[in-house]
C-alpha cells in the first residue's frame, strides 16, 4: 500500500470538498483523513492502491462543483498505520 499527502489551495473551505472527498475517496477504497487548514486550504493524507491515489490526485485538481482549485501539492509518504475509511478531522 501507499500513501500520500495533499494540499489543496483555492476556494475549497465552504464548499463540501472535504465531505466530496470522502464519498470520492470510500468510492476509491482509500484510507485516510481530510481537514481545513487555517491558510484556508485543505489537507487530506490517503493510503491504498497506488492507481487509487493517482485517481482521487486527479480529483482533487477539480473537486467538488463549487470548489475553485488553484493549487495542489502533493507528498508521498511512506506506508502508514491509518485507521480503515475516510475521516474528517475537526
């Protein structure tokens, strides 16, 4: 398994991109946690199938109807412990 981390710049607070992602991400069998940061970005750290990971990145470059995505970064991690499903964090 891998993992990665992403961070999601634009219009992406208020506009259920954390809520999108995690019905976009169970659809994709990944593992994992979004959260507003407080720049006004999100965060989201994903594990599971490389393939998958590359689906929900290619995703995140447009996200939910109402978001405006400007910027996205992302980080491969290494393998990591997360608890199974897709989470929101505070």
């Amino acid at each position: 398994m891998k993992a990665a981390r992403f961070i999601v710049r634009g219009r992406v607070q208020g506009v259920f991109f954390r809520a999108s992602a995690r019905e976009h991400a169970a659809t994709l069998r990944l593992d994992g946690h979004a959260r507003n940061l407080g720049d006004g970005s999100v965060e989201l750290v994903v594990q599971g199938d490389a393939a998958a990971i590359d689906r929900m990145e290619t995703w995140l470059h447009d996200g939910p109807p109402a978001a405006e995505v400007t910027e996205l970064y992302r980080e491969d991690l290494g393998v990591h412990d997360m608890p199974a499903g897709f989470h929101i964090l505070g």
